[in-house]
C-alpha cells in the first residue's frame, strides 16, 4: 500500500507560526514540506512531486533491529578474539587477530600509532558504540514500554555515527590485499574472518530495516 503524503502549505490552517509541526516531513531529495499522518505498519508515504519514500514504518522493527543488533555484538565478540588470518610462508606459520592488524602500525613506526588507534576505531570501537546505542534506544520501544530517559541521545549518535563504522570497508580491503598475498603464501581463514562477514551481513540487513523517521516517531509517541 502507498499512501501520498499531502505537501503541507496547500491548507491555508497550516501556516508554519500556528502549525502543530509534529507530522511535518522534510522531502530528503527535493526539501517538498510534507504532512504525513500516522501510518499503519507495513504502508508507505511517499513525497508526492518526487517519489522519494519518507516514511516506511514496519511491524516489530525495534524488535528486529535489537536482534540483529545483538546478533552484531555477539559476532563482534569473535571477531576480535580469534585469529583471523593465517599465512604459511616457505614452512613459517603466522596468525594474526584483528587487534595484532591495528597494533601492527604502532609497531612498524612510532609516528604511525595514531593510525593504531583510528584503525581500531573505526573498525571495532565505533561500530560497537553503533550498536549499543540501538539496543539502548530500541529495546524498550521493543518491548512495548516507555522509551528510556536518553533514548533519543542514543538514537541520535548512532545515527550520527552510520557513516563512521566502518567494518565492512576492512572486510573489502581485506579481500582486495588478499589477492595480492594469496600468490606468494598459502592464506587461511579464522573463524575471526567469518565472524566478520556475517556481521557485516546483519548490520547491512538491520540499516535496510531501520527508517530513521519511523523509528522517531515511534520514539516520540511512546514517551
Ligand atoms: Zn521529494
């Protein structure tokens, strides 16, 4: 089912200084200022000049996205305790972890720790901050009760943060540096490595799930 939203300012009532500004929504593609009623689960409303999908609320999506959330986390966890790659060289064995890979340019050259920290930032520190804040905001939502006291401080960094994570960009430099070594070494993968991809696998199924706006809304009218 799709449902157009109605651009606000056709209704004369609906002048910005006496408007009631809740069900108000800014067309991301086009800036069209949009009202959109309370949809049911599983409806759409799309800007009616440009087509865009504003708001595409589902049933259970706090739900689903604090158990893919958890189901990251958990997934996280192994990544970085496992090794996750070996190398095996003219009869030398090496492992190494994901953390040993982020070290490894604080103990190639002082002057490149820095890169250390943002390294393991952006791949293990950032992506967990991510998902905590998820469940944080989501959970109660979830569970059917009131949204905890910071929810929409939470909500909010993890959204900020979304472009930051970076897991799957490792995973693909990974890939991409793999078919250089493969030809000189033998490569074998951890269990570290396929942690990885399935996390990177749920986070990408859980941000198809989660619209921004909907999840506002519900966050609004649960307070
Ligand atoms: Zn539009």
């Amino acid at each position: 089912m799709t449902d157009h939203a109605a651009p606000a300012g056709q209704d004369p009532s609906s002048a910005p200084h006496h408007a009631d500004l809740s069900g108000l929504v800014a067309c991301p593609q086009c800036d069209l200022l949009n009202r959109v009623p309370q949809l049911a689960d599983g409806a759409r409303a799309r800007c009616p000049r440009c087509g865009t999908v504003l708001l595409a609320p589902r049933a259970g999506a706090a739900a689903t996205i604090v158990a893919l959330a958890m189901g990251a986390l958990v997934l996280m966890v192994v990544a970085v305790s496992f090794p996750f790659l070996a190398i095996d060289a003219s009869g030398l064995h090496s492992e190494a972890s994901v953390i040993d890979a982020a070290l490894s340019f604080a103990e190639a050259s002082g002057r490149m720790a820095p890169l250390s920290v943002i390294v393991a930032a952006l791949i293990v520190v950032l992506p967990v901050t991510r998902l905590v804040a998820l469940i944080y905001a989501l959970w109660p939502l979830a569970a059917g009760r009131r949204p905890r006291a910071h929810a929409a401080a939470a909500f909010r960094l993890a959204m900020r943060l979304r472009p930051w994570a970076m897991a799957e960009i490792f995973i693909i430099g990974v890939a991409v540096a793999l078919v250089k070594v493969a030809s000189l070494a033998q490569v074998g993968f951890g269990p570290s490595f396929w942690a990885f991809v399935a996390l990177v696998v749920l986070v990408a199924a859980k941000d198809t799930i989660l619209c921004e706006r909907s999840l506002w809304r519900a966050l609004e009218t649960a307070r």
